[in-house]
C-alpha cells in the first residue's frame, strides 16, 4: 500500500496514527502502534522537522477528546453506533465498550487493507473482536444512496454518534454539505456528530505555509485553496442541530494539562465542534 515517495491522501491515515502510537498516554489510543512501519516513520520525522514537532500532541489531543466524548455518550446518551466517516487507522472499536457497533467509511484501498490488517491482528490474538462493519466509498464520487441504505440497514433505529475527523480539510464545500446533509438523514433527535476542522486564520500562520510547501512536495494538491477550512458559523447554522461544544489544541491542552512547546505560529490549530441533533 506504502509504495513510493509520493503521499496518496488516504496514506495520510498512517502519519496520523503513527502520531497517535507517538503519546499514548495523552492520545488513549493503545493500538496505534500496530500500524506503524518504516515508511511512514521517515515521513512522520520529515513532516514534525519540516512542518510543526507539536503535530504529535494535537494529533494525540484529537483522539482522546473524541474517545471521550463518545464513552461520555455511551453512558449518557445511549449511543449503540459509532459511524465513522473517513475512519483511516483509527481504533476506536478497540478502546470502547465491546457492545458498540462500529460503521467505518473510508476509500476503498484504506478499508481493504484496514480489514485485512485487523482480522490478522484479531487471528494473531493481538486485538479482540468487535461489531464492525466496514464501507469502502469515495466522498468525491456518487455514493449518497447506497451509503445511505447500507448504514441504515446496519443501524436500525439505534443511537448513533458520527464521527468526522481529520477528512473535511481534504474535501471542498459542496461535498462537506452534502455529507452534513446525509448525517442529518442518517439521525434522529439526540444524536450527536463529533467534527474536526481548521479555521480560516490558520492560513495566516507560518505552520499553514509550511504545510502547504510539504504537502506541494508530498502529495498532487498543491495550493492553499485546494484545502478547506470552515469558520464556526458553518457549525451554527447545520439546520436541525444545535452546538453544544465547541474546544481547539489550547482549550484542550488545558482541560488534559498539557504542556504547550512551540509558538503559536508553529502550531496548526484544529477546531472540534460537537453538534446535537434537536429535530427530525
Ligand atoms: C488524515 S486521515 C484521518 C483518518 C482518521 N479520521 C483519523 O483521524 O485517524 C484522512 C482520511 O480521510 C480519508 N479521505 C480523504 N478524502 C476522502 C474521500 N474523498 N472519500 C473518502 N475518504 C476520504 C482518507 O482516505 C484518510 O483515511
């Protein structure tokens, strides 16, 4: 799958998970580990020298904010269904309670390989079983009407939280709606969808231009207008659903008590908004 020089968008899920391996203290994430391999060790090192060195934490930060959130909504909400859009090597299924049903939603190349690599892992005893499902499509594609009626056969009617991390910035607008539009189809009044994202500002910040030049190296995409970032007004006006947390890299670094190293200017500040569903 790690085959040239050349990051593909979807292998992007491997430095994200290798981030994750890096702290797992902060990150909770105690399996992502396992994806880790020599490729994606000589770009993390490239990227945290060439980019921003706090992109392990903020990476860290991310996931166990979420994982949190959701066991918080497991026990106080009720939620049965984790669906994850864009999953990458997340492991979620593996550090919730066992009786969540977990929907993964990704390209076909990352969940081909992601079944795989986790029935090995499974038949190895390295990881447990879990009710996981696995759908490979293309958010930039026609994918709405199958998607929505294979989720919908999966989940029935029980509580679902949607998880949307770390994708949004690779989308464009149009595409970022529709999906808002197809969470809104999928859920039924209380449910909750976690999203992360970038803000505007961040384009000002010379982590944002470092990021750009990597990506102008790594990957086709090339220009800062070819990576979205979304302002928290988007968040508000989700018709049906209300905002009802909304943290970044500091926020959370304060609530985990992190310690901070780098400048402001250094650090690519991501954005996590929980939304609730408040009608059908
Ligand atoms: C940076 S990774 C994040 C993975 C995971 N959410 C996490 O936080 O570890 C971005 C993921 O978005 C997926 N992705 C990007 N564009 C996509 C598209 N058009 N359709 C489906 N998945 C996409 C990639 O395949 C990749 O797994």
């Amino acid at each position: 799958m790690l085959s040239s020089d050349h990051i593909e968008i979807h292998e992007t899920a491997f430095v994200t998970s290798a981030f994750r391996a890096a702290d797992v203290k902060l990150s909770g994430d105690y399996f992502a580990y396992l994806w880790n391999n020599p490729k994606t060790e000589k770009w993390v090192e490239e990227y945290l020298t060439k980019v921003s060195s706090e992109e392990t934490f903020t990476h860290c930060l991310r996931n166990r904010y979420f994982l949190d959130k959701i066991k918080e909504n497991v026990i106080k909400n009720g939620t049965e269904v984790l669906i994850n859009f864009g999953a990458g090597f997340s492991m979620y299924p593996f550090l919730l309670d066992p009786k969540i049903i977990h929907i993964e939603i990704d390209k076909p190349e990352i969940v081909g390989h992601k079944k795989f690599k986790i029935e090995q892992w499974q038949n190895e005893d390295l990881l447990p079983k879990r009710n996981l499902h696995f759908i490979g499509v293309d958010f930039s594609k026609e994918y709405k009407e199958g998607l929505l009626a294979t989720i919908k056969s999966l989940k029935g009617k029980k509580k679902c939280f949607i998880l949307i991390e770390g994708v949004l910035f690779f989308l464009d607008r149009e595409e970022t709606d529709s999906l808002f539009q197809l969470f809104n189809l999928l859920q039924d009044t209380g449910d909750i969808i976690g999203s992360a994202s970038f803000q505007d500002n961040l384009k000002q910040t010379l982590a944002f231009k470092r990021l750009i030049d990597f990506f102008g190296e790594k990957i086709s995409k090339t220009k800062a207008s070819d990576y979205q970032t979304i302002q928290d007004t988007y968040y508000r006006e989700i018709s049906g659903y209300i905002l009802v947390d909304h943290q970044d890299y500091f926020s959370l670094s304060k609530d985990y008590n992190h310690k901070i190293i780098q400048d402001k200017e250094l650090i690519l500040n991501e954005n996590f908004y929980l939304l609730q569903k408040v009608k059908s």
